[in-house]
C-alpha cells in the first residue's frame, strides 16, 4: 500500500515579504516554509499551527488553506503529500523558534526568494508562494478530525 509522509507547511506574508525558516540539511544551509510531519491523534490545522510555533516562535492559527501539493523524490524513495496553510499579517513579527534545529527566520521578498531558489530545500516553497500571490486560497471548514471512537469490529474507513 502507498502512504506518502503527510506533511504542512505555512505561507505567512507580512507587507509584501514571506517568513521562511532556515534550516541545515546534510550540512547545507535551506529555506523552507514552517512545515512539518503531521504526528499521530493531531488534527491537520492543530499540525500547522504547532510547527509554525515550534519552527518560528509566533503561536497563530493559519486563515485559509492554499492548496495541496504531491512531491516525489525518487533519490529518497520518498513521496510527501502537502498540505500548504496561508496566514496574512499587518506587520513582520518575529519570535525565537522553539526547534534547535532552526537557524534563523527571515522575512523575505519574493525576488529575495527567487534568487534563493537553489537554496529553497524543495520545488514546493516557491510554488506554495506563487500560489499564495496568485489568490488561491480555500476554506479551512472543509477539514475534519474525527478521534477514533471504540466500536469493536467497526472499519476505520
């Protein structure tokens, strides 16, 4: 059975600029989205707003989705199902990130990011934005955590 990782990730956009998290990937320096695994028994929106907070510090619900992205990568044998959060913001705020593996945050142009783009850790940063730019923006209504209930013999589907 196919199970691709299910990941999320946060386009925040502050006065024309994005917040972007810096991380080290096999001694390389990236630029990612706040973006993470969903972890077991979390609800999807409760996964974005945690690892905005763990990975920037800022303690925000995201306002709308921006849509979802399937990437493979075959080097890794690996497929990442992505469900992208946007959040818009009056003014550039910044917070210390609670993961160490943060280096910075930076808020970015999209002309800073596209000169990055060989530094972006996936294709998907860059389309997440230009999709966010574009308007694409979807209800959050729309998701639902349903907690397992006990019914012995019931199916999970």
């Amino acid at each position: 059975m196919f199970k691709p990782n299910v990941t999320v990730a946060c386009v925040v956009e502050a006065q024309n600029r994005f917040l972007l998290v810096e991380e080290e990937i096999l001694g390389e320096s990236v630029f990612n989205q706040p973006a993470g695994h969903l972890e077991k028994n979390e609800s999807i929106i409760d996964a974005a707003q945690r690892e905005l907070f763990e990975e920037t510090g800022l303690n925000l619900t995201p306002q709308f989705l921006v849509g979802t992205y399937l990437y493979p990568v075959a080097r890794e044998n690996l497929t990442f199902l992505r469900l992208c959060f946007g959040l818009r913001l009056t003014e550039a705020i910044t917070a210390p990130p609670v993961d160490t593996q943060i280096k910075a945050c930076h808020w970015f142009t999209l002309e800073d990011i596209i000169q990055r783009q060989a530094q972006l850790r996936s294709p998907m940063v860059l389309r997440c934005i230009k999709d966010f730019r574009r308007g694409q923006q979807y209800d959050l209504g729309q998701f639902h955590y349903l907690p397992e209930r006990s019914i012995a013999g019931a199916p999970g589907m």
